[in-house]
C-alpha cells in the first residue's frame, strides 16, 4: 500500500509526518526503554510495534481500510527486519 510505504519511510528517514489519513510516530517506551513505533488510521490507533525487539505489541482494526493498511505495514516491518538482518551477516 503506497500510503503505509511514504508513510513508515519517512518516520523511519526521520523525515516529518505528512498530514494524511496514515501517521506514524517513533518513540521510546518509558517503561521498557525500547523504541516503538505507532501507527494511526486518522485518530485511531491501528498498530503499536516493538522496533527493537520485532514484535507486535497491539493491533487493531474495525473497517477493511484499516485491516489492508495494518497489514501493509507489518509486511513493510517484516521487510524492513529481514534487511537489517541481511546487514548484518
């Protein structure tokens, strides 16, 4: 999904959110000193995503927008953990 794709790729360049329907957010969990990712279908929060550990923590969906676009981005973060582990072999 294009939008999922310019979305994740710029949060993860660093580069500003753009102000569409996808947003996600990189921060770092109080608690656990990890960094998550979040991301939001317009006010709803559709995926919460362990950055440091690959794994899903929270997920959410209710109409068939939100489930393609909670599905792109796990592809997207499978794709992106498969790389990082190529680097590093």
């Amino acid at each position: 999904m294009k939008q999922i794709d310019e979305c994740l790729t710029r949060e993860f360049s660093g580069k500003p959110s753009l102000k569409r329907k996808w947003r996600a957010f990189l921060g770092t969990n109080p608690k656990t000193h990890c960094r998550m990712l979040l991301l939001y279908h317009y006010h709803h929060l559709i995926l919460r995503y362990d950055v440091d550990h690959h794994t899903v923590l929270y997920e959410w969906w209710e109409k068939p927008a939100d489930k393609r676009g909670l599905d792109s981005a796990k592809e997207w973060l499978e794709e992106r953990r498969r790389k990082l582990e190529e680097k590093q072999e």
